[in-house]
C-alpha cells in the first residue's frame, strides 16, 4: 500500500486537491502595506459561502471578545486584515479541501486537527518572539499529504480485490504523508520556505540544523494530538513532539504546553460548524 501511495503521487496523471485560489488572493492582499479596507471586503463578498463561515468564526468568543460582529465590515474591523486572512484561508481550506464522502469522519477529524494545530503554532511561534502569520499557515496545511492520501484511498485496491478501512491506511498514510505533501505542495507551487516546513514538519533537523518553523508545527501538532485533536499519530509523534519542545527549551513545561493546548480547543469550540 504504501509503494501504491508513492506511485501514485509521483505519476505525472496525478491531480491534487485544489487550493483554494481565493485564500491565496487574500493571503496576499494582507501581505501589502497599501491594501484597502474595500478591497478585502469585495474579496470576501465574492465567495459568499466562505464569507458566511469567516463570519461565524468572527463572531466566536475566540475572535470576537463579546463585541456583536453581525456584518462583513464588522468582522474586518473587529478583527483587521491581517487576521481575516487567516481566517479567510481556514474557512475557505476546510470548506474546498478537508472533504471526501468515502472517508467523512477521519477527514472532519484531520480538519479538526489541522486547524488546532494551525493555532497553536501561531500562539507557540508568538512565545519566541515570531509572528504567527506564515506559521499559522505552515499549521493548517501541514498534513495536506494525510488528506491527499485519504483522497486517492477510495481507488486503491488490496489482492482480494476489496478497497481499504482507514484503520488499514493509517500506517501507510503516515509513512507517506510528508512525501505526499511536498508532492502536492509543489504542484501548486508554493513558496519553497513554505514548502520545506510541511514536508518536513517531523523530520525538522537536517545534518544538525533545525527548522525553527517545522519545528513548531511539529509541536502544535503533537500538542493537537494530546488534547483531543488527533487524526493519526504513532508513538515516534511523541518523540519528534517532545525533541521540539526542548529545542525551544520547553522540555520541562510540557504540562503548561498541554494546558495552552486545551485552552485553544475551549475557545476554537465557539467556532466550529
């Protein structure tokens, strides 16, 4: 199973999930200084289905802060372009790509996670002094190789003919998913810092450097995994996960690590649906 994942994303005939055009857009609105408040708003108008989640997400205690957000205009204002971006990204990759019919609950769940995950690597990569922009990224699209797998699952098939559980994919998927990201990520042609981060998020040192980004998501992920956000993790996660908690210097402050984790999942709860 494993070398048929890896044919299959490396064939030229391979189709990636789509990334949604529209959060690239406003991604990169939100990177330039002279960026109108009209212009984010019209984006977000163009995609009224998206736009509609940005919305209920905003008005979640984790964004909203009590304040009533009941408008589009509300939303940028209360939360400023730089966050809408992120928001707009979640909304518009869980909504377009998170989604198979064959495999619905382990995809909600890696959604689940990888939004998790996406938080937490923002909050972890502020505790260093860092913006938590682009790690916030690197976190939602990190296990995009685990969905791009359970996306081509439903055409694979064992000697007998039969397709595969996902209980039967799990291992195979995990050997292969940082593969299959950089697969995918260089199929859509993402930025090659950007790309590094996902493909190698558990195999974040290289001949002694560390990746401070991968590192981080690799922690947010673990931490995810630990807090009633997992999707697939075998025991080698925990090592990887506890080897960047101490590259940071965090070693000893797992527990406050695992309450920072659980206080993400108490405000993201808001906010799902």
């Amino acid at each position: 199973m494993i070398d048929e994942l890896k044919r299959t994303f490396a064939s030229p005939a391979y189709q990636p999930p789509l990334l949604p055009a529209a959060a690239l857009e406003m991604l990169a609105l939100a990177r330039d200084p002279n960026v109108s408040f009209g212009e984010i708003v019209a984006l977000l108008e163009s995609e009224p289905l998206i736009a509609a989640r940005v919305l209920r997400i905003a008005q979640s205690p984790f964004y909203s802060g009590g304040a009533r957000v009941q408008t589009i205009d509300d939303a940028v204002m209360r939360l400023g372009i730089r966050t809408i971006a992120l928001v707009f990204t979640e909304a518009a990759t869980n909504a377009q790509m998170f989604t198979s019919e064959v495999f619905r609950a382990p995809m909600q769940a890696l959604r689940r996670h990888s939004t998790v995950t996406a938080h937490l690597a923002r909050k972890l990569a502020e505790r260093i002094g860092q913006q938590g922009d682009r790690i916030y990224v690197c976190g939602l699209l990190h296990d995009i190789g685990i969905a791009a797998c359970l996306l081509v699952a439903p055409t694979l098939r064992g000697p007998d003919g039969r397709g595969f559980t996902f209980d039967q994919l799990k291992a195979p998927m995990f050997a292969v998913h940082e593969a299959a990201a950089d697969a995918v990520a260089g199929l859509w042609s993402l930025p090659e810092g950007l790309r590094w981060v996902i493909a190698h998020h558990h195999s974040f040192s290289r001949q002694g450097h560390v990746s401070p980004m991968a590192a981080l998501v690799c922690l947010a992920s673990w931490i995810a995994t630990q807090v009633d956000a997992a999707i697939i993790g075998p025991e080698e996660t925990t090592q990887q996960g506890l080897a960047a908690a101490r590259h940071f210097g965090w070693g000893d402050d797992i527990s406050a690590l695992i309450a920072l984790g659980n206080k993400v999942i108490q405000q993201l709860n808001g906010s799902d649906g």
